[in-house]
C-alpha cells in the first residue's frame, strides 16, 4: 500500500525546551503553580544517548525528558541529564532563547498566589501596550513570564494575528521579506 503524498504545511510552534535539575520536583513545580500535567515521560541511555552525544554537547549522558501540556495547549518538555551540567547565568544581549512566557488571566492575584508559594520574581508586575506581564524564576533559575493580553488581545491574535502578520509582511514590515 502506497501512502498518499502529503504537501508540506507549516502548523506553529509545537513546544519549548527547558534543562531542569530533578525531574519529578519540575513535575510537581509546573503543576503546583501553573496546572501543567506530564504527558509523556522518556529515558535515553546507552547507544541511544551516544547518538546524540553532538546534538547535547557531552558524551556518556543519561537524558530524561518529558511532555508538560498547559491548560490551553501549550506544552513545555522537560529534560534532566546525568551527569548535570554547569548553570551558565543567561546574558540577555547574547543571540539564544532567554524565557518561555505562560498566558495567564489577572498577572496581579497570579502573581500573589505564586509569591506566597515562595516562587521569586525578577520584575515587578508591568503594564505595556495593553498587556500586564512579569517575570519570575523556576527552581533552577530558568526565566518565566506570565502575560495577560486581556480579551481585547487575546482573541484577535489567536484568531486574526496570521491575517495581521500578512497585512503587516505587505506594507509596513515588507523590506524584512525582500
């Protein structure tokens, strides 16, 4: 049997990647606070981890990792290596991923609850062009925002943000294309 030819389609950022210290204290943490849920759990070792020894950098590591989908979709995969390496402080200025940012409705009470749980904010609570948004750290230091777009946002850029992304790629933004 012949499997029919599928055109190649591109559907959207499918998840973000973060290296954490303990697995399970992650679980728990992106649960307790943000009502992530693991979906899928994985370990790599042996040959199978040495055949990624260039894409992690090291060889002879043991890689766990595992699938955290958000309430609206959003998925968030895990990764604790052995043996762990060395936290490198994230430099804002250099060229790389800094932060994953978590949708969420009231920053303010968020922000609260999630303060009297002792998790540690590097910003205050901002308010710019129409969005409330702060950032905090997860146990192992990586950044996190959360972000209210309040209903105003929110819905057009789910529903209408592609038909703006064109609009805006033929007319104002149209020499980023060229």
């Amino acid at each position: 049997m012949r499997i029919p030819f599928v055109s190649p389609k591109i559907h959207g950022l499918l998840h973000a990647g973060v290296t954490v210290t303990d697995f399970e204290a992650a679980v728990k943490w992106y649960h307790e606070n943000f009502n992530c849920l693991l979906v899928s759990e994985q370990w790599i070792k042996g040959e199978d981890a040495e055949a990624l020894a260039d894409l992690y950098g090291t060889h002879g590591l043991t890689i766990r990792l595992g699938f955290m989908r958000t309430p609206d979709g959003g998925v968030l995969e895990i990764f604790e290596f052995q043996p762990k390496g060395e936290k490198i402080p994230l430099e804002w200025n250099r060229p790389g991923w800094t932060h994953a940012c978590i949708s969420v409705r009231n920053v303010p009470k968020i922000r609260e609850k999630l303060e009297s749980r002792g998790v540690e904010f590097v910003t205050d609570t901002q308010h710019t062009a129409g969005a409330d948004w702060a950032f905090l750290k997860d146990p192992d230091g990586n950044l996190l925002e959360i972000m209210d777009l309040g209903v105003a946002q929110r819905l057009p850029l789910k529903w209408l943000g592609w038909t703006q992304g064109l609009i805006m790629k033929m007319g104002k933004c149209k020499s980023y294309y060229e």
